[in-house]
C-alpha cells in the first residue's frame, strides 16, 4: 500500500478520503485491493455494534454487591491459584522443598553410618552369605587388636539392622 | 498485502498540535469520583456502576450475542473494578481501563469456555437480525444474514490474535465510534501513535484472517 493511502488509513475505511487519495485509489490496483479488503473488514468489526436497546436487567447493581460479597476481598491465595505466573511459583516452591527433604534425608542417613573413635569409616559389615561368619571373624580381629566392646557392640547392632 | 508487511513511520502532522492531545486524567470530575471509591466510598461506586452499567452491557453483548453470559460478564466486570481500582493509576481515562477490564472478560469467558460456533449457540434471534439489517448504513444491506454473521464469528476469532491494547483500541475506534483525537485523549497516547496503532491492527488482523483462509483451504 502507498503511502498516501496509507497515511489516510483512517479516512479511507470510513469512506470520506480526499480527492488525491480517491484519485490514487483509482489509479492503484494494489491500492484499491488493501483499502476494500480494510473497508470489509471495518464493516465486520462495526457487527459488533449491540442494538441500541441492550441494557443490563434492572436490579444491576444489587447484584453487582451480592457478587462482590460471595467473592470477598481478594485472597493473597487468588495470587497463586488463578494466575500462571503464581502457579510457576507454587511449582518452584514444590520442587525446591522436595530437593530440600531429599538432601535432608540423604544427610541423616549419611549421619546413621557407624564410625567408631580411631578407625576407618569402612563398613562393618559387608553382607553376603557368609556375613555371620564375617561379622564373628570381625569381632574376632577387633578383640584381638583394640578390644574394643564398644566396637563389638556397634558391628552387632549393624548387622542386625541390615 | 505484500507491501503492508513491516513497521510503517507515519509522518508528524503538519500543524504540530494534532499529534498531542494531552487530558490531564488526574484533576478531572471522573478521578475525583475514582478516589471515593478507592478510599471504599460505596455511593462512588454505585455512580460508576450506573454510569458505564449500558456501556459494558453494550460490549459484551455485541461480541457475545446472549443476554445471560452478558449479564453475568457485566457483573464480573463491576466486581474486578471494586477489587482492583486501587491499581488505576489514572494514566488513561476510567472508561479506557473499563473498556480494556470488560474486553478481557469477552475474551476470559470465551478461552474458557471454548466457544466455537459462537453465533450460532447464542440466544440471537429473527428480531435482533432485523435490527442488524437496519442499524448500520454503512453495511451493505444486499449482504445475506447469514453471511454478516458469519463474518462476526469470524472477526471475534481474529480479534483473539491481537495484543489486549490492540484490541481494545480497535472496538473502541469502529464499534464505539470513537474517533482518533477522541482516542488520544482517553489514553494518553498521541494521535499518530494512535493512527500508527490502528493501521498495524487492521494489518494484522488481515493476514490473521488470510492465515486461517489458507488453513480452511487446506483442510479441504
């Protein structure tokens, strides 16, 4: 579309351009062909147009006030449940507390591995078939070097756990 | 529609008073009327709910076609301005922001419910066809009914494709008749921001429109 026509858009959709921009609009295919698929498209946005007589009910603002009341002032809540950005929120709250829980987990369990005082952190008992034997074998070799009853005690207690 | 595509400067206006038309939203009759109800002077609002009670009507049920649904979006629309006019920041007049609040609710309900065949399923009778034949002079007349409603489905659609202040400044140009000095004063914008606003609109709603032409085609 040229510019002149362009220019006077406005003028032209409504149907009231001046003399030059009709003469162009005569003399421009391209023109005439934007300009009218406009115009179209100005008549179908003016069906949008209600009839004269379109009124709310009488009694409007009565109940415009029930509403309001049955809705109450807007809940901090409404912020998360009815926009999208609240429910990203929400869900980044979710996921972070969930990594929390897990981490916390994690580190008490990690907290619960038997370290004896002196000793490498190694697992007391590895299981398998054989784990009696290597648990008495265990208690054997501890009684034998540090003769700890403590130790005895926790290699015991572990064994039975797992 | 090659040569519509990009973004087109149009030039100032030539007296260089037309492009600024600036209302001083602040110190008007109406922001006076907006504070009483900001600090919850129900009297206040019960004035804007009569005051714009036709106007928002009017909106929703021209895009709507159903008394009901108009009614009830009217009300929703009262009850959003209650709970949210302490936001109005009187950068635009209150029935821009009225307009734009009930124009969304069109739209919300709309989404929501999935409305396809929205002419057809509302309550628009033989009587309200009459008077669509009769109310615009600028129609054709020789266009059938069916057709004319056909094209309202259809521009409603479209109109979803644009951005809300689009929107809004369309319906408000040729549904409410507004004209473009009328429009810079109710937002605060110049009058070629405006004019350069409505040019980009009708632009996209036309190759919206030729999009979805080419869609149906092709699903045929």
């Amino acid at each position: 579309m040229h510019r002149l026509v362009r220019d006077h858009i406005e003028d032209v959709v409504a149907g009231v351009e001046a003399a030059p921009v009709a003469e162009h609009l005569r003399a421009c295919e391209e023109c005439r062909r934007d300009a009218a698929a406009m115009r179209a498209q100005s008549a179908a946005l003016r069906e949008l147009r209600a009839p004269d007589d379109a009124e709310p009910r009488p009694g409007f603002y009565a109940r415009v006030m029930e509403r309001i009341e049955a809705q109450g002032p807007a809940s901090i809540w409404n912020l998360f449940i009815e926009s999208a950005f609240g429910r990203r929120i929400a869900v980044a709250s979710l996921a972070l507390a969930l990594l929390l829980g897990v981490y916390v987990i994690s580190s008490e369990r990690a907290a619960d591995q038997p370290i004896l005082a002196g000793q490498q952190a190694q697992p007391a008992v590895v299981l398998g078939e054989d784990a009696p034997g290597r648990v008495i074998s265990q208690m054997d070799q501890s009684s034998m070097g540090q003769s700890s009853d403590d130790a005895v005690l926790v290699n015991l207690v572990t064994y039975q756990e797992q | 529609m090659s040569s519509l595509s990009g973004a087109i400067p149009f030039p100032a206006t030539k007296d260089g008073t037309r492009g600024r038309t600036r209302v001083d939203h602040r110190n008007s009759e109406e922001a006076a009327l907006v504070r009483r109800v900001q600090a919850r002077d129900e009297m206040a609002f019960r004035e804007i709910v009569e005051r714009y009670q036709s106007k928002v009507f009017s909106i929703i049920y021209g895009i709507l076609r159903n008394r009901n649904d108009a009614e009830d979006i009217a009300q929703q629309v009262f009850a959003k301005i209650y709970f949210s006019i302490r936001n109005f920041d009187f950068r635009s007049s209150l029935l821009t922001w009225i307009y734009k609040i009930t124009v969304n609710e069109c739209y919300d309900y709309l989404r929501k419910k999935r409305v396809r065949k929205l002419v057809y399923e509302s309550d628009f009778s033989a009587e309200d066809a009459q008077r669509m034949e009769a109310s615009d002079p600028a129609v054709d007349p020789r266009t059938p009914v069916d057709v004319r409603l056909a094209q309202r489905d259809l521009i409603v659609k479209l109109l979803a494709k644009v951005s809300e202040q689009d929107r809004s400044l369309i319906l408000l140009k040729e549904v409410n008749g507004h004209s473009v000095e009328e429009l810079a004063a109710m937002t605060g914008l110049n009058e070629n921001t405006i004019k350069v606003k409505l040019f980009r609109t009708r632009q996209k709603l036309l190759k919206a429109a030729s999009r979805l032409t080419r869609i149906r085609t092709a699903g045929t």
